[in-house]
C-alpha cells in the first residue's frame, strides 16, 4: 500500500467508485443522489458486450424508478417478464413463479441488453459525479493508521492520487481494491459452464423467462428486445474446447434432441453458434464487506450463479443501502462514516447470505445431471408447485422483494414427508 502525502496533480472527492459496472454505476448515482462529491474510475475506455446481466428483478425497479433508470429502460423496450417457470425438456411445466401474486408496485422482471442496462443507469448519474475512462487503480493510499484515504491512479503515462473520505471497490469478482485493502474473497467455480446464445428473428414471445431441467443440465431461454431470445446451455468445462464446426453441429443436434422444447428455434439455435459465448459460473461470498475507508460492492463482494437473476440486482441493493446509511451522517467525521459503515456490513452481511443459499439451491435442483439427482429435483419442483405456500415463498425469495428463507417444515413439504400447508399471508417487502 501506498503511504503518505498525495502526489503532484492529486484531486480530491467525497468518494472514488472504482469500477463502472452495474454496481459502480449504481453506487455513483445513489451516493451522488445524496450531493456527494463522486469520482468515477473505470479501466476500460469502452464497455465490450457480454451476454450477461440481463435480468432485473422486481425488488431493483422502484429504485431504478427513483433514479430515473426504470423509464428509461421502458423507452428503449425493455421486455416484461410476468413468470420465471421451470419446465421439463419437453416444455411440460413443473413450476411456475407467477410475480402477478406479489404485492409490489412493478410484479415483473425487466429484460435487455446489458450495455443498454449499463447506458441506462450512466445517463442517471447527476452532476456531483465526475466520471473517467482509462483509467487504472493502482494502488490504495493509506495513512499512518492504515485506513485508506484514496488511490493512486494511472491515466496513460500519468499518474496521479486521488483522495477520499471513502473508496468504493466495485471492481469485479478478482478485485484489485479488495485485494490491496488486505481483504479477501474465495471463488469456488461450479463443475459447468454456460454456453450463451443470441438468437434473431424469433417468434413472438411469451412474458416469461422458462429453466428446462434436461438430461444435459440447465437450459434457460428469455426474450429480449427487438425479436430477439437468448438461450443459455450448461456445459461441462472443457465440452467444447476446441470444437471444430462438424463438432459444433453434432453438439447443437444433440442439444435439440434432449430439449424438444427447443423445435421451434432450431434453424435459429444453428445459426447462432458462431457468435456463442462461453461463461465460467462462480460461487462466493467476502467474510467482511468494510475496512476503515473502503467498502466492497457488487462482484467484488459477492457472485453467485445467474439461474436466479440475482448477481446484477444484489449489486443494485448493495448501493441503495450504502446510500441510506451515508444520508443519515457527515461522510467527512471519520468516527461516524465508521460507524454507518459497520451498520451497512451488519444489514448486508444477512441478505448476501440468504441469496448465496438461495441461488445454489436453485441451481443444484436445475443443474442436476445423474438421473437419480434429477428425479430428486423433478419431484421436489412438482412439490413446490402443488403447496401455495411453497409457491409464493420461492416467488418471493427470487423476485427480490424480501427473502424468506424456507424453514425445515417447509422442506420437509418439498420432500413429500408433511403434505402441502396452507397460503401464506402475503408478506410485504422486507427492507434491504
């Protein structure tokens, strides 16, 4: 770490943001909402596209509402998603998480692009945020206590410090800020991975995002903008490697075969493959979300798999409640920034919990390749399905509304030990 006085041509700000993702950008507009004096970093000059993050929640909109992200969204025609359903390869459904049965202003997940998400929230940015590319974080600066007090940053053969009551780590799964600010985070990868495909020209869709539980694994399939649906595959690590076009062809027939749903996207399923994607999928959690000055956010925080659309709109949660415990004190007495920041460990340390173990469950019953196992997770989806309890819980847990962990009665209801209870009383939103 970087110790002492700033360098020559240093800048000064409330904040430094390092990383313009979604949780970068989200946090520079929540805390720059608040009148704080913002520098926004990002490395890359140019945001490339990734056929992830697409999915937003109905526990994120009416925060993007009152960013003003929400319209804009809508304005470039972003698709609704009324359901999230599981089905079988032949499309027969197993369960159905009907977000109509919620009790919040906008029971739907939005989807689009993730540069148009990214586009979206940078246009809501207000005027307290300075916002630069290219622009690499090298190192932390520190004082004689060791709290962070800034960066050193590189622009071109130019470097300079910029210092900050506060540094904001959104810089990703392999955090640099995370790691110069001596905290951790271990990874652990899933057995598989995700092939990604874009397809155009498709049929009207329907206003719902289908997981199919197939011999093969996951396949994920949700409209988005302009005709188009994405189609998600899981594959093993090394499927494809190396794959030649012949192997290409055989791989996508066997893929239609074991997924009939998939008949009437086939021509497009082919033509699709030479622009495919191939995603890595991880699992993790950091044991401390603060140190005296810094604060980790999003994937620099926190990643877990995307069956459930959670990483992205964590990431939103995450900077709303930063922001609501900043509002409340003077970011310029260490004492009590200190002390709002250990409120906001305390508060986001249970919530990353329950969606970590939400998200794997969800992607262990979908994931599932021995027969066993998918007899196993084929019979408690239809268990699920048949408890209206069961039913609104998991709806409610996925939309991000609130989160309800299922207790060990209820799981003993998806086993079939106990029959189904009855409704449960609508919960109203859990706060963040």
């Amino acid at each position: 770490m970087t110790k002492g006085h700033a360098a020559p041509g240093s800048a000064t700000a409330d904040v430094v943001v390092c990383g313009s993702g979604v949780a970068g950008l989200a946090a520079a507009c929540a805390l720059g909402r608040l009148g704080l004096d913002v520098t926004l970093l990002e490395k890359k000059k140019r945001q490339p596209p990734v056929a992830k993050g697409e999915i937003l929640q109905p526990g994120s909109l009416d925060t993007l509402q009152e960013w003003g992200v929400l319209p804009a969204l809508e304005a470039r025609r972003a698709v609704r998603l009324k359901r999230l359903v599981a089905r079988q390869a032949d499309g027969a459904e197993l369960l159905a998480m009907d977000f109509g049965t919620l009790r919040c202003a906008w029971p739907w997940m939005l989807s689009h692009d993730h540069t148009t998400i990214l586009e979206c929230l940078a246009e809501s940015l207000g005027a307290s945020v300075r916002w630069r590319r290219g622009v690499l974080v090298e190192d932390v600066l520190t004082d004689a206590h060791g709290r962070v007090v800034g960066v050193r940053a590189a622009e071109g053969a130019n470097e300079y410090d910029i210092r900050a009551r506060l540094v904001v780590a959104a810089d990703g799964m392999s955090s640099r800020l995370r790691r110069l600010a001596g905290m951790t985070a271990d990874p652990v990868a899933y057995g598989h991975k995700l092939l990604t495909l874009e397809l155009s020209g498709t049929p009207a869709p329907a206003d719902e995002a289908s997981a199919y539980l197939t011999e093969r694994g996951l396949v994920l399939v949700y409209p988005l903008p302009d005709g188009r649906t994405r189609v998600y595959v899981q594959v093993k690590a090394d499927e494809l490697r190396r794959a030649d076009q012949t192997r290409l062809q055989r791989w996508c027939d066997e893929l239609l075969a074991a997924v009939p749903a998939l008949d009437p996207l086939a021509v497009l399923v082919k033509d699709s493959l030479d622009r495919r994607q191939l995603l890595p999928v991880w699992r993790y959690r950091a044991p401390s979300l603060v140190r005296p000055g810094i604060v980790l956010v999003g994937e620099a925080a926190h990643g877990v798999h995307p069956l459930a659309a959670q990483g992205m709109n964590t990431a939103i949660g995450d900077a709303r409640a930063l922001a609501a415990r900043l509002a409340t004190v003077r970011v310029r007495e260490e004492a009590t920034l200190d002390e709002a920041m250990r409120a906001y460990e305390a508060e986001r340390m249970g919530r990353i919990r329950d969606i970590h173990f939400m998200s794997h469950d969800a992607a262990r019953l979908m994931t599932g390749t021995s027969p066993g196992v998918r007899r196993l997770n084929r019979h408690l989806l239809v268990r699920t399905a048949k408890s209206a309890r069961l039913r609104y819980l998991t709806t409610y847990n996925v939309s991000g509304v609130g989160m309800r962990p299922l207790g060990a009665v209820d799981r003993l209801v998806q086993l079939g030990v106990l029959p189904a209870r009855g409704r449960l009383p609508r919960p109203g939103p859990a706060p963040e």
